[in-house]
C-alpha cells in the first residue's frame, strides 16, 4: 500500500470470525470509516494488498449503514477456496483501500 492514508479504512467486523458456508448468503458488518462513500466496492482476497478478487461481496441496503458501519453479505461461489483465512477489502473508485483478516469459507 502508498504513503497516502486511505479515505476508507476496515478496523473490524462485528464478530470476531466470519465462516461463510458455499453458496450461502452470510450477513455481517464492517466496522471502520468512510463508508458512506458511494463509489466503494467490497470484495475478498487471498492477500493483505488486496491483489486478487475471490469473490464480491455485496452491500445492503440496511439501514444500519452509516459512515462507520456497513452491513454486507457474503455468498462465496462453488469455486471460492475453502478452510483458509481469506481477507475481506475495499476499493474506491478502483483503488485499492484496506482489507482485514478474518473471513473463512466452510
């Protein structure tokens, strides 16, 4: 990652692990700041640089959904690789923001 502090940062979840069964929709929050921004995605890696996209994750319309809280669900596809602690990650406008530890498809 640059020098530059990322304008959308992922402190943590709202529990402590997230274990996302294939195919099956998984709701959870992230925790963190800059989330009312418009134009980010969420997606999981393999890497803490967010170098590959496994899978999206998509983003709720709920209204807990703030700047410091983001509610989002995660549905890993046949071909997400399992029993490995994969990495959850924000892009804005493209850009590679932040990722966080702690996601793991059973």
């Amino acid at each position: 990652m640059s020098d530059c502090k990322p304008e959308v940062e992922i402190d943590s979840f709202d529990t402590r692990k997230v274990l996302a069964p294939l195919l099956v929709d998984t709701p959870f929050r992230l925790i963190g700041r800059g989330f009312s921004k418009e134009t980010i995605e969420v997606y999981v890696s393999t890497d803490e640089h967010g170098g590959d996209e496994v899978f999206k994750i998509a983003i709720t319309d709920s209204s807990t959904s703030t700047d410091e809280v983001l509610s989002v669900v995660a549905k890993p596809p046949i071909s997400a690789p399992t029993g490995t602690d994969l990495w959850v990650a924000i892009r804005l406008n493209g850009k590679f923001q932040d990722a966080q530890p702690g996601l793991k498809v059973v």
